[in-house]
C-alpha cells in the first residue's frame, strides 16, 4: 500500500488511515486527492534562499522589511518554521538542503553550498552569516567547511550558542553540554 | 511495603525487588542490611560547601588543586557529579540544597544561603561565582536574588550558557532554547 512509504506511517497506522479515508463521504476523499494533484504544481523552490514558496520568492525573501545584510544557513525549510517562530531573528536565509555526508554519499554539489557563497560574495554589504546548523557530526563538518570557505571573503561568520536547553537539568546533562554551557557562561546582570 | 516509599519505584518494582532481595544467598542480602545501617555514618556533609562528604570536608575542598577563587553555585550534590565529569571546572562549589519556591514553601533559611552570602563576603579575593542552577522558574527565581544579593559585594556573577544541547535539532527545539541559542551565537572561528 502506498501510504506504508510515508515517512512515519508502519502498516498498522496505514491501514487505519486507509479505513478512515474510506469511511468520509465521497466528496471529502475526492477533495483531498484534489488538492494532493496540485500541491505539487503550487509549492516550489524560492529562486534566492531555496526555501519552499508559493511562487518565485519564499515570504521570508519577499518580505522588505526583513535586515538583508544578516543570512541565516539551515538545513532545511522546517529549521527555518522553527526560528521564525522566536521572532528573534530578522534577516534572510539561506537553505543547504542537507549536510555534508561522505557516509551517505552527500557532496557539496548537492547541496546549495555553491548558491551561498555566490550570494555572499555577490553582497559585500553583508554582515554576518550565521550557521544555524544542527549539533550531529555531519553538520559540524559541513560548518566548518563554510567557515573555511567565508575566511578569505573576510565574512563575519558565528554560530548558535550552545548550552542547556530549557527544562535541561544539569544533573541529566551530557559533558559536551555541560562544557559548553560553562565555556559559554555569560555574566548576569 | 518500605520499599514503595523509595523515589521512582512503584509497587510493581517493589514486588520485584523484595522477591529479588528473598531468593539471594542469605549471605547477600544480610550484607546489604549491614552496608545500609552502616550508610548514614559514613556520608556525613561538607562543612565548607555541603557537598556528600566522607568525614568532615569533601573531596573536592580537600583537593589542594582546585582553584579557590571561582565559586559554582549548584542544587544539589548530583549536579557535582555531573560538572566534575566535564572535567572544565577547576574551582570550588556551594550547595544550596534546592531552591526557592514559595509553592512548596522552601524559603530562603531552608537552603544554604546565608552560608553563600557569608562565604562570599569571607573571601574578597573571590574572583567568579558560577550559578550552575537548572533552567525551570524556580531556579531563575533563585538565580536572581543570588544575583541581587552578591551586587553590594562587587562580586562577578556569571551563569551557565543556554542553547542547543547535544544532539538538539533545531527543527525540534522550543522558543525559548532558540531564542537562547540566537542570542548568545558566537563568532567561529
């Protein structure tokens, strides 16, 4: 069955969905399919920072008055979901897609690695790129790589802080938290 | 049963465990009783900093080592455990014995507080005081009158950094860790 390949969805939960989609009234299912037809077609690829849009430019990207001299590099579009809503941030982003993986094959043209230092380069009223990346190994190699790659540009480059998460105990904390939280300790005023 | 008391252990475990403690060897389960009746002499607390101790200064006060003009405030005794596995604090502790929280009616002459400010005051060659307290409300809470307390004293006041934690995927972390995160980004360099 279709619906087992879904990211998340075992045989059991299909199953259940495929009895629940069944038992709506005809006009509900169809319209489901309907919109599954042009989802496609409606979602693409924002052409500046490869986030998703509905159109040519993402809203993040058409937004003016969002700071165009800051560029935040994520992962993927739900790490992007996810910094918005702090409200913290006001820049732009850039979507790699991926991170370097020489496990899994990923290398830097499959990325948008290219993409990012072109437009970085292309902008030298820039200031600042920050790498909001995740924590795993792969994601702090392929931060680095940036890193080494912005050098020459001269690009003020800085990544998240680490440290204790809320609700993070420090009793339950591993060590590379609990050092990075002291080695990240701030004065409290 | 006694052993439904315990924290953490229900009374299905507690089942388990009292069949367990039954079929041993006569032998083992007597020397548990022994160890147990012998347990409260032995750990005694630190008269200096209120850390577990085996006699009357625990092991971190009696390491002539560590460096006595950095001060980290924790809750309790695990928190040691855990920083000293880090192996990135080199200096001295204060237990407080938990925090203040006026729904439970832990007021400040519960904890060692005073002892806190005294040992402070003690020392004017006391360079840092570290507060190394948990991320809930209560601990904030704490952590700010430490802090308003210490200010006549001129003393630094730092506390550990916030942030992702190992592991932490941006996509999934909560505001106020993001938040924490953007805020105390750093240059990579």
């Amino acid at each position: 069955m279709e619906l087992t390949r879904w990211p998340g969805i075992g045989p059991k939960t299909a199953r259940r969905l495929a009895i629940y989609l069944w038992q709506q009234p005809a006009g509900v299912t169809k319209k489901i399919g309907d919109l599954l037809q042009n989802y496609q077609a409606q979602i693409s690829i924002c052409r500046q920072c490869y986030n998703l849009a509905e159109g040519e430019t993402c809203a993040v990207c058409a937004d003016t008055s969002r700071d165009r001299n800051k560029l935040c590099v994520v992962e993927g579009p739900l790490d992007i979901e996810a910094i918005e809503r702090t409200e913290a941030y006001r820049g732009l982003y850039h979507v790699l897609g991926g991170v370097l993986s020489p496990m899994e094959g990923v290398e830097e043209d499959q990325l948008r690695l290219r993409e990012l230092f072109q437009r970085v380069q292309d902008r030298p009223d820039m200031e600042e790129v920050i790498l909001a990346l995740n924590t795993s190994l792969e994601s702090e190699i392929t931060a680095r790589y940036i890193r080494q790659r912005l050098k020459p540009m001269n690009m003020k480059v800085t990544r998240l802080g680490r440290g204790l998460p809320t609700g993070g105990d420090i009793e339950f904390a591993d060590e590379i938290t609990l050092m990075a939280a002291f080695d990240g300790r701030r004065t409290y005023n």
